[in-house]
C-alpha cells in the first residue's frame, strides 16, 4: 500500500535539495567501501596534523601579541584541555584549547566540560559571524554572557577547523564528508575564550574586542595547526 503525502506538504526546490544532500551524506556514512571491503566510518583517511593537534594538549598555541601569564593541561569531565591565561596590556583573557585527538573523534558538544568546571549562568546568546584575511575565510563563534557569584565574562567559543569554525558539530561533519571524498580531512580544535568584564555590564560594548581576539587566535591555529606552510616568515 502507498503512502499518500498531503497537498500541504510542499517542500520547495531548496529544501529537497538539501534533503537529499543529507540523505546521501548519510549514505556516504553508512555504506561500505566494496572496492577495499572496508567501512569508511571505521578507516576513515588519517588527519594530516594529529601530531601537531595532540602536542596542543601538552603545550597549547603562542596566540599573537598576547602573553601566557599561567598555562597548564586539565582535564575537564572526561577530556583533556590546555588553559592559558592570557594578557594583552591590560586586557585578561582565559583560552581553552581541546584537539581533536584520533582520526575517529568528532565535536561531541565540548562546551559542556566548561559550563560544568565553571558552574556558571548565561544569557544574551548570539551568533558571530568573523572573517579573516589570511588566509581569506570566515568562521562563527557562540557569543554569550556567563556569570558566577564573583565574575561576569564575555565568552566565544567555537569548532575551529582549517576551513574556518563554528560552533556547530553537525557543521564540521558534513565538511569532513565532503573532505573524505578526496580523501582529506578536516582537522579541528574546540576553542572557548572567556574575556572578564564589569559584573553584568552590557555584553554588546564588549564585542569589538572579543572579536579581535577570536580573530587573533583563529589565524594563531591556522599558522601554527592548520596551514603552517602558509605562515609568513619571521
């Protein structure tokens, strides 16, 4: 028996392209590799910068014209992450840095791990989008007030990657996909920078400067992670 579908349910050209680009991503996911009888969900191709990636959890990243005051490995829940207070003039911030750690791991919602060691409350969230020159990409931070009973912040975090960021997992998953088609990857770094500000001021008049600093720390990893090569010289 065929299911009919009702007359209200039209989905325009737009939306059934996009279904149907999900629908063979997951295919893509699921069906084996007959040519080499493998799962490519279970060898997927290596991540080019693991080495580099897993040195971040032992020594994190110099972020230009900024200053490690304190620096050390945590773990936070189950995951190992890289603190660095940071100065800049009197400008404060603290940079958390998690890689990604095998060629199998995927952005699992990291931010969980901070929320929880902070103990924090939060609101005011937006959306950031941030475009760098060099190399010329764009990336989208998770921009949000958090406070406890002493401080206030202003926090961005985010996936950054080689193609640029965002906090969204399922973002990075379709552009690896699409990456494991040519057989690459997209390596990524789970970033979460916490700027003080006064307690419970106006997170807008701190938005200019996270955005600096987000820029800063984004080209920061693509020198150093993510396209070494294309890092200008010293």
């Amino acid at each position: 028996m065929l299911l009919s579908v009702p007359r209200s349910w039209h989905l325009s050209r737009a939306k059934l392209v996009l279904l149907v680009f999900l629908a063979v991503l997951l295919v893509i996911g699921a069906v084996p590799n007959y040519i080499g009888q493998k799962w490519q969900w279970k060898m997927p191709p290596p991540v080019t910068q693991l080495k580099q990636l897993r040195e971040i959890r032992q020594q994190g990243v110099p972020i230009q014209n900024w200053k490690n005051n304190d620096e050390q490995p945590v773990i936070l829940g189950d995951h190992h992450w890289y603190l660095q207070n940071m100065a800049n003039g009197e400008q404060k911030a603290s940079l958390f840095l998690m890689p990604q750690s095998g060629p199998k791991r995927q952005p699992q919602v990291e931010w969980s791990d901070i929320e929880g060691i902070q103990r924090w409350q939060s609101d005011s969230y937006k959306t950031l989008k941030i475009g760098l020159s060099e190399p010329n990409q764009q990336f989208e931070t998770r921009f949000f007030r958090a406070w406890t009973r002493s401080r206030t912040y202003a926090v961005a975090q985010w996936y950054a990657q080689s193609n640029g960021g965002s906090p969204i997992a399922s973002k990075w998953y379709v552009a690896d996909r699409l990456a494991q088609w040519q057989h690459k990857r997209v390596p990524w770094i789970a970033v979460s920078v916490q700027m003080p500000i006064a307690p419970l001021d106006d997170l807008d008049k701190y938005e200019a400067q996270v955005t600096a600093l987000a820029q800063t720390i984004q080209t920061s990893l693509n020198h150093q992670i993510f396209h070494p090569k294309a890092a200008s010289p010293t």
